[in-house]
C-alpha cells in the first residue's frame, strides 16, 4: 500500500515559468488536500477537494491551481511561478470529509520547489 | 478566528529527559485537537488525538490532555530517545473540519 506518492521531490523553476506537482493516493480517500510550509509559519492550506470533480479555495490559493478528475489523483499547478512559491509542498488526504475522519490526514513525503 | 500558539523552538534535551511542548489554543465551540509529527525527509503523521474537554491521547510513550479552563493541549513524554527529534505540530479543526496549524516546535535530542 503506497500511501500518498508526490512527485517530483525536488524542482528548481525560474521565474515565470510553470509546472504541476503530482500527487496520487492508493487508499480511496474521499478528501485531497495541498499544504506549503515555510520556517515558522506552519502548514497553510491551498487547495482542498471532498471528492472527483469539487474543489475548493484554502487560505492561501492565489497562484495555484487543482483539479480533481479522479478520486486518486489531485495535481497542483503554477501558472506563473514566482520566488514567493519557494517552499516545501505537502498533499495530504483522508478518509472522510467531516467529523473526526476529515482530520486525520496521510501526509506525502513532500515537493520541495524553489523559484529563482 | 481559531488560531495555535506552540512554543517556539528548537527545543534540545538529552537523551531520558521529560518533555514538555505548550500548545495553547483559541477556538470557537468545541475543537478536537490534534499532535502531529514529522520526521526529518518525511510528511507528517498523526501522533495523538483528543476530541472532548479532560480526554487525554496517548501514542508512542507521548501524552497530551485536552484542557478547555487553560485552553491547551501541552505535549508531554517522560524519557525522550534520539529517534523522537523531529518536528511537532500542535492543530485543532475549525468549524468546516479544516485543520488550523501551529508553527511547529523542532525538538533535538542528543545522546
């Protein structure tokens, strides 16, 4: 049981120019969700998905975007990168999308994206 | 809004200390709360849970009580070993179930 795979674990972009992080999980879970974490500032949600076809806006969506055409995979994508996006990208999913299921989240092991 | 507060790091012990990592919440209703960690090169995983005021989760030797009067969810472990350096993070759900984040407290042991 694979878990949550992302890819790539490690990109170098230039500014301007665009990529997708990929992110598949093996556990049919209803919820996908995007994190970046920045030193001292925690896990900031992107984007996040109760099921194939609905997403939805975090706390932080501008210069992201996420589609969700199947259960298994929810892709992240820069438009435009900017050196701001410089950060370590996390997808995470669960097994319910309310109550006590929608909380307890299987990690990636991460995308660690910097912009020059 | 719904916010964490854990204390800031690093926080470097020798090996068989007692560990305390404060987290301190403010929420509105009745959060679950949650410890997650995270080992170096690896994402987070859940550590421990409590979903109700004075229940106390527990995992791995690592404890934490759910304390509504003080607001707070202090992580505690009463003989650290080098294989617990790692990064804990202190959430709590909001009112759409989303998680709110604490900043992580980086914890060091040494042998």
């Amino acid at each position: 049981n694979a878990g949550v795979t992302q890819t790539p674990k490690f990109q170098v972009l230039k500014t301007g120019q665009s990529m997708t992080l990929q992110c598949a999980q093996d556990m049919n879970h209803e919820y996908m969700s995007w994190y970046r974490q920045d030193p001292g500032m925690g896990l900031r949600l992107i984007h996040y998905s109760v099921g194939a076809g609905i997403t939805d806006q975090g706390e932080v969506p501008n210069g992201y975007n996420v589609s969700r055409s199947t259960t298994e995979d929810f892709p992240l994508r820069l438009l435009s990168a900017a050196p701001s996006q410089t950060s370590v990208y996390f997808c995470a999913s669960s097994s319910g999308t309310k109550g006590y299921g929608a909380n307890v989240l299987t990690f990636g092991a991460g995308s660690r994206l910097t912009v020059l | 809004g719904n916010s964490v507060t854990q204390m800031e790091g690093p926080v470097t012990l020798s090996e068989e200390a007692f560990l305390t990592i404060n987290c301190t919440y403010t929420a509105t209703g009745y959060p679950s709360l949650f410890w997650y960690v995270q080992y170096p090169g690896e994402g987070l995983q859940l550590l421990l849970k409590a979903t109700k005021a004075d229940d106390k989760g527990s995992n791995k030797g690592f404890e934490a009580t759910y304390r509504k009067e003080t607001t707070s969810f202090h992580l505690e472990k009463g003989s650290v070993q080098v294989s617990d350096s790692a990064v804990y993070f202190c959430a709590l759900t909001d009112s759409n179930y989303q998680l709110i984040w604490g900043a992580g407290t980086k914890l060091i042991i040494k042998p």
